[in-house]
C-alpha cells in the first residue's frame, strides 16, 4: 500500500497537470475511472501535504473547464453560420418564394445586400441586379444573332472582296485609334480642362453611381473621338471608392493608361476660382456664350429623386461663379425636368467650342423633353399666345392686329 501511495505522489507532482492547465486539455486525457480512484487512494493517505491538495482542485478545475468548453463548442457552432452563407440562403428562400432574384450574384454583391438599411432597401436592390441580369443576357441574345447574321453574310460573299473589306476595317481602326490617341495627348499639355466633381457618391444609391461611371464612360469616348477634346479631369476622386470599382469593371487594364487627369484634389487647389464655372441646372444665371479661357465644372451625379440645388449650394459653399444652360431661350420644352446626363452635357460643350451655335449644340437635348426650336425668347410666344386669344374671343379686334402687325412685322 506504501508503494502504491509512493507511486501516486509521484503522479500528483509530475508536470503533467500545469501542462494541461496551461493548454486547456481537455477530459479525454484521463478517464473519469482513474480519476476516481487517484481520489480515493489520495484520500487513503493521511500523510497527505497541502500543495498535493492544492493540485487536486487544479486538476478539478481543469476538468469543469474541459466540459464547458465541449459544451460551449455544441451550442456555439450552429450561431457562428457565416453572414453570407446566411444571406445566400435568404436568396434562395426568395427565389422559391417567387420574388426578383438575380441568378448569379458575386460576393461582393451580397456584401452591399447585407449592408441595405432595410428590408426594402433589400428587395430594391436585388430587383435592380435582376433587372441588370436581364438586360446583360438579351444583349448577349442579340450579339449572338448579330453575329450568326454577320457569318451568314460572309459565306455568302465572295471570300476576295471580304479579305479586302476586312484589311481595310483593321487598318482603318488602328490608325484612327492612334490619331485618336494622339489628340488626347495633346489635349493633356495644351486643351482646355473640363473638370468632372466626382464628390457626389454619398448622395446616391449603388444604381446610381453605376448609370453615373457608364454615363462618365461615353463621355471619355465622345471627348477622345472629337476633333478638339478637352482635358478631362475628375476631381475629388477617392481611391477604393464605389466610383473606381465601377470605372475597373468598364475599362479593367485600360483604366490606368487613360489620357486624362484623375486627383483626389479639390478643383479650387489646382485653378485659379475666377476661371471655374460650374454648370448646373439650378442656377439663377443663364450662360449666354461659350469661354474658351473658362474652365467649367460638371457634377458628376445621376439621381432619379432630382435632388434640387445640391450642386449650386456646393457651388456657393465653395464661392464659384454658376451658370445654366439657356435652354428656355432656344427650346419650346415640354416636360420634364432640365436636368441632362453627363454624355449630352458632353456633347453639348463639345459642339459649342467647335461652332458657337446653340441650335446646333442643343440637338443633343433629348426630343421626348422639347416641342421645337425657337427664335425668340419664351417670353414674347407668350405675349403671341396672348394676342391670339383675344383674337378670338374678338375684344378690341381692330387694336390687337395694330399691335400684332407692329410687333411681328412681315419680312
């Protein structure tokens, strides 16, 4: 009996319970049979020494803590499901349920559905990707029976003339994408800036700043392709923002060999402000003609709520000069609001600093939004309406044609 009490003394004072104290290991290590008995025999021993019982409560502890920990593991497992795979799973119950959901979404895409204030917000968000879906896969649609239309052409034509037409095509592209090219560089050291306020992204939604970029996108091509472009710089630029994560998917390698000036600077620290003016619809004076020493800003926002007087109160904050488009001067406008998309505005100041003529630069308006063109200002096709009325009506009939004749005389 000695012998054994001897033996298990040895055992108590072994290193093994600080090293399993200190790793957390867990009740597997000893059986609960051995555990009973080590107590037993301990007790036995009268000659037992208070740091061996001090060991004993260790190893108890050492052993609640292994089950709390087991027992921890068990409950904590099923609520540590990761988020997105939770989110998926939301899809899914969506899409059985009947509802707008696209069919493919990247993680990134379920990282901004997540992030949706609301449940709303939520079924918003996942109608638009589906929306998109569509669309991307009816243009997919359409290029591959354009293209089946255009192999069917070519077995019908001669195979000598389509070699010659198809060299020209390629040595026609490569050249005009150099000349191109060529004019973007130039417009870099000696054309006239035209800054794009890329500060807007708090103020729209996803959607928004997507339909902004592809917007910003034709604009770049519209300007590289003109015979004068101007040298676009997009100020208040902010690296790893939704703005350069869109651009990346419409340009991807191309993004960095752009010709034009991106900054996260403000435009009053790299111009002079009494040569900005920045355009916006909202502004109570009307741009007569086109500066060519002037540098003209564009809000870079596209917002389906019309959010009214954002950027002239960013334009007054800042104390620069604004200035509106005379569209009511030049065009009979029907309906809508007088807001245009970032390419027409393009378009527009494009046209304007080659010709000089409004007519001309405000083809570019949308003709869903004007009656016509006219000559004279609104104000006096009031005055004629008015004339015309009272014509009918017959009061002062004599009077009313004196006038009529004296103000419109016949040419």
């Amino acid at each position: 009996m000695q012998s054994a009490n001897m033996l298990l003394r040895k055992i108590v004072r072994s290193p093994v319970l600080p090293f399993t104290a200190q790793h957390g290991m867990k009740k597997d290590l000893f059986p609960l049979s051995r555990t009973l008995s080590l107590s037993l025999c301990l007790k036995q021993d009268k000659s037992c020494e208070p740091s061996e019982k001090l060991d004993l409560d260790e190893w108890k502890k050492v052993m609640k803590s292994g089950l709390q920990e087991e027992v921890s593991e068990t409950v904590s497992e099923p609520k540590e499901l990761s988020s997105l795979a939770a989110a998926r799973q939301t899809l899914e119950m969506w899409r059985l349920a009947g509802r707008a959901v696209p069919e493919k979404i990247s993680e990134e895409q379920l990282k901004t559905f997540m992030e949706c204030p609301s449940k709303s917000a939520k079924k918003k968000y996942l109608k638009y990707l589906h929306l998109r879906e569509l669309y991307k896969k009816n243009d997919k649609r359409k290029m591959d029976e354009k293209r089946q239309r255009k192999l069917e052409a070519q077995d019908q034509a001669s195979e000598t003339d389509e070699t010659k037409k198809s060299s020209f095509v390629c040595l026609w592209s490569s050249t005009m994408d150099k000349a191109y090219n060529w004019r973007a560089a130039q417009s870099m050291i000696f054309g006239q800036p035209l800054v794009f306020d890329m500060s807007y992204e708090k103020e729209m939604s996803v959607r928004e700043v997507a339909n902004t970029v592809r917007q910003l996108v034709l604009s770049e091509s519209c300007n590289r392709r003109s015979v004068d472009p101007f040298h676009i710089h997009f100020c208040n630029f902010k690296e790893d923002s939704l703005y350069q994560r869109e651009f990346i998917k419409h340009y991807r390698e191309a993004w960095g060999r752009l010709l034009i000036t991106v900054t996260d600077q403000c435009y009053t620290e790299i111009f002079p402000k009494d040569k900005l003016i920045y355009l916006t619809a909202d502004s109570p004076k009307v741009m007569k003609t086109f500066d060519h020493d002037k540098i003209y800003i564009v809000g870079s926002m596209v917002d389906k709520s019309i959010k009214t007087g954002l950027s002239l109160a960013r334009a007054k904050r800042l104390g620069l000069e604004t200035a509106a488009l005379p569209l009511e001067k030049y065009l009979l406008w029907s309906t809508g609001a007088k807001n245009l998309t970032l390419d027409q505005m393009m378009h527009i100041l494009l046209t304007l600093k080659d010709t000089a003529d409004w007519k001309k630069a405000l083809e570019f308006v949308p003709r869903r939004k004007y009656r016509g063109f006219v000559n004279k200002p609104v104000k006096e096709l009031k005055k004629t309406l008015d004339l015309i009325n009272t014509l009918k009506l017959g009061k002062g009939r004599e009077e009313v044609e004196k006038q009529f004749a004296k103000n419109y005389p016949k040419k």
